[in-house]
C-alpha cells in the first residue's frame, strides 16, 4: 500500500481568536483503506475531514497528497484526488437537474463534452440512477438525494471519498442500499473514508476505525481492536456493536472478540447451553 493522505502536525482553529479545534493532528491514509472516524458529537470529525476534503485550510502544519504538499496543488488538482460528500446532500446540491448536478464538477476539471457525458453516466450507473438523470434532483426522498451527492463526488473520480454520515437520517433500508454503495465504490478502487455514529456499520463494513475526542486521535486499530476499549468508548459517549455487548454478556470475552452478526449462533448456542 502507498501512503495517500499524510497529515503533520495540523493544527485547526475557525477563526483568529476562537479556540484551536484540532490540536497538532498526525494521520496517514493508506491507499485502498475502508476507514471509520467516529467519536461524540463536538470531537473534531466533521473538522478533520473537511480539512482533507480542502474545505477547511490548517491553520499550521502540512497536508500531502501523494508526497505533494497541498500548499502547492491547484484546486482542480486537489478535487480529482479527494471528493467530500456532504453530511447533508442538500448543501451539495444546487443545479435543476440530475445530470447538470452530476456534470458540474467535471465540467469544472476543464473534460471535454464526450469524457463529461462518460462520467455522468458512469456514476449514475453507479448509483442506480440513471433513469433520473434529466429529473430534478428534489424528485426523491433523501436515501436518493444522498445517492445523487455521492455520483456527483464519484464522477470526479477521486482517490479518496469522505462521507459525512451518510445514512443519517435514512431508514435502514436505505442505509443498507447506501452502505452497499460505499462497499461497491471501495471495491472499485476508491480509498472510503466515512463518518458514522452506527458501529455496527462500522464493524461491518470498516477495515480501520480511528477515534477521535477534544480534537484528537485516541484510538487507532480495527474495529475489533477499537470496540476492546470499551471504557474509554464509554467516556466518549460511543457504544459497541449490539453483537460485541451481547457476546460479552454471554461470558465470552476471554474468546476472540467478535463484532460481526456472523456470531449469532454461537451466541445462541451458549443461551441454549446455560439454560
Ligand atoms: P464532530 O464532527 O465530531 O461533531 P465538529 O468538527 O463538527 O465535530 O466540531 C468540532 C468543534 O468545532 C466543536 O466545538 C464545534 O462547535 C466547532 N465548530 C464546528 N464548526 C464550526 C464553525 N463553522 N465555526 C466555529 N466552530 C465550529
């Protein structure tokens, strides 16, 4: 794996006089990783990724994108290595229909007419579509909504995707087909980075889960490594999978720890026994 995104040292205030957010942050993303940020709500995740995304600039320390210092990267350059998919689609989505939506950013990277209707059908393929491309992207409830921001960051074909919480406010249904997305488009070749509040997304779908509180990183590992920390997850207001608090109530946390629903049986299989 190469490195894709190193962070050095940021550090991140909003404004001159406001408080430093992110506090001298190091971070290396591989290449071809799944990751999970997580951690409570006020601990810098939405931050930090906006940082990567480029929509937020350091206040000090460096950024470097394939060895290249964002410092010295056009922005054009930097959109087609990194797409940010917004928490809320709605503040992504600004044009009258779904293809000019899909186009714009493309458009924007200077392709000619044939390589942006390409791309346009390409990610709207991707995310099942396509058939809508000449509707008003409000046409939808929001699991379609979300599914139109996601295409519109894919067709600029970028290395890395951030997801801000991208099944928030989704039923589960939806959150299924999203998640499915996201696994489609990782196996594809993008490195995923997303932000979730759902472990057992995380556990499910995460091959890295990084935990962020006060504006640091505190825990780095797999999901399985993370959800161990359970104390300090306490403290961050962040809860296990179900599967993990279940297999634990069940005696077995001398056993590899498990996070994946895959442990049903077992888990039923010492109910049976124990009664
Ligand atoms: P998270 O994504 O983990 O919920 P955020 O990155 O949104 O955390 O917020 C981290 C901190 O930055 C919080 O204290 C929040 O109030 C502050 N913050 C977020 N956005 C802004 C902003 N636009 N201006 C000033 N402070 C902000």
């Amino acid at each position: 794996m190469s490195k894709l995104v190193e962070i050095e040292q940021v550090r991140f205030a909003y404004s001159e006089d406001g408080p430093e957010i992110l506090h001298g942050l190091d971070l290396t993303i591989e290449e071809g990783e799944y990751i999970a940020l997580i951690g409570q709500n006020g601990s810098g995740k939405t931050t930090l990724s906006k940082l990567i995304g480029g929509l937020n600039i350091p206040t000090s320390g460096d950024i470097r994108i394939l060895g290249r210092s964002v410092k010295d990267m056009a922005v054009k350059e930097r959109a087609s290595l990194v797409g940010y998919c917004y928490q809320n689609p709605d503040h992504q989505i600004f044009l009258n229909t779904v293809e000019e939506e899909i186009a714009y950013g493309p458009k924007n990277l200077g392709l000619d007419a044939p390589e942006v209707e390409a791309r346009v059908v390409q990610a709207l393929e991707a995310v099942g579509l396509l058939k809508y491309r000449k509707e008003e992207p409000y046409f939808a409830g929001k699991g379609e909504r979300q599914k139109i921001a996601v295409a519109s960051v894919l067709a600029m074909q970028p290395k890395l995707i951030v997801l801000d919480e991208p099944t928030t406010g989704l039923d589960w249904r939806d959150s299924c087909n999203m998640m499915q997305l996201i696994r489609t488009i990782h196996e594809a070749g993008h490195t995923i980075m997303i932000i979730t509040h759902n472990m057992r997304l995380v556990a499910e779908n995460a091959q890295r889960a990084i935990v962020m509180s006060n504006g640091e990183i505190q825990i780095d590992g797999t999901p399985k490594e993370v959800f161990r920390h359970e104390d300090f997850l306490a403290k961050s207001f962040v809860q296990p999978p179900q599967i993990t608090q279940l297999w634990k109530r069940v005696g077995a946390e001398g056993e590899p720890w498990i996070c994946s629903e895959d442990a049903v049986p077992a888990i039923m299989e010492r109910i049976q026994k124990s009664n």
